[in-house]
C-alpha cells in the first residue's frame, strides 16, 4: 500500500521554520525541487504498491533521499541526519514544515534502492531531462562528458541524475 501525498509543493515562502525566517529561493535545494516532475514519478512509484498492509513512504522523500545521499556523498545514517537537519532537504523532500525529527529509520534506504532500480532511475532522468529542457532529451548513449559517479569532466556532480550503484556502495 503507498499513501498518496498531494504532490503539490509548497512555495518556499509558505514553508514554516519554527525558528523563524524564510528559505532562499535561490538555494540549490529550492531550484532542483522545481526541476523534477514529482506527480509523475509519485504515481509510478505507486503502481507495484498492494492496497492492505502498512502504507510506504512516499515517492518523494524515497527517491529525494536517494538524491541527497548521491549528491552529497553521504551514508544512510548522515543522509537522515542531513534530512532531520537541513530546513532546504527537508523542503526538497515535500514536507510542509521544518520537522526536528528522525524522518526514517536509515535501514528504509536499502529498500528504497530497492523500489527505483536502473530502469527506473533512467525513467526518471529521462522525465527530468524532459522537464528543464523543455521536452528534448538528448542521446544518452555518449558518455564522453561524464565520468564514473554522475560527475562531470570538470569533477562537479550532475545534479540532473542519480544512479542506485551510486548509493549501494555506501549502505551505512
């Protein structure tokens, strides 16, 4: 069973910080937020997903959590601390309001590598290709500008793709 969470993201002006202030729009987890077609990959996520036992995490906070850790090079436990954390990830990931604490149990990133696997993930590079290029994808089968990891020749990380033997390397 996969609860279904309105998709809709907040503006970042209506996210409440407890302490006060407001969240840059400029902040590169504000900016990616706006570059992944969520709704889309909230109803793939669902499709394999029984309608009896306990419901799943949402797509959005499992793949989300996938981009943290391979973006920022982090283990499963520093990936949830990072989320229990950062006002701007816990943003990115959909919440409504900065939480203070433990989104999940760090062990739920093994299955949720498990839930997008390859086919999966170039689905939904493909879609968020689409999504900031205006509907052209380019051949993917050239790799001359990436190198091992999603990184770029000049060494910075693709923020546009995420790979599950990325994050399998480091399941702590």
């Amino acid at each position: 069973m996969c609860r279904w969470k309105d998709t809709t993201q907040h503006e970042f002006e209506e996210f409440h910080l407890r302490f006060g202030g407001q969240l840059r729009s400029s902040n590169r987890w504000v900016r990616m937020t706006k570059m992944i077609p969520w709704d889309r990959i909230e109803e793939m996520y669902a499709e394999p997903f029984s309608t009896i036992g306990s419901p799943a995490i949402n797509a959005r906070i499992a793949l989300g959590s996938l981009i943290v850790k391979a973006k920022l090079g982090l283990t499963d436990r520093e990936t949830v601390e990072q989320i229990q954390e950062n006002p701007y990830i816990q943003y990115f990931l959909g919440y409504e309001s900065f939480q203070d604490e433990q989104p999940f149990d760090p062990s739920m990133m093994v299955h949720f590598r498990k839930r997008f696997g390859l086919d999966e993930v170039g689905e939904i590079n493909e879609m968020i290709i689409k999504a900031t290029t205006g509907g052209t994808v380019a051949n993917t089968d050239d790799d001359d500008d990436q190198t091992a990891g999603g990184a770029t020749e000049g060494g910075e990380p693709d923020e546009q793709s995420y790979s599950p033997s990325e994050s399998q390397q480091d399941q702590q």
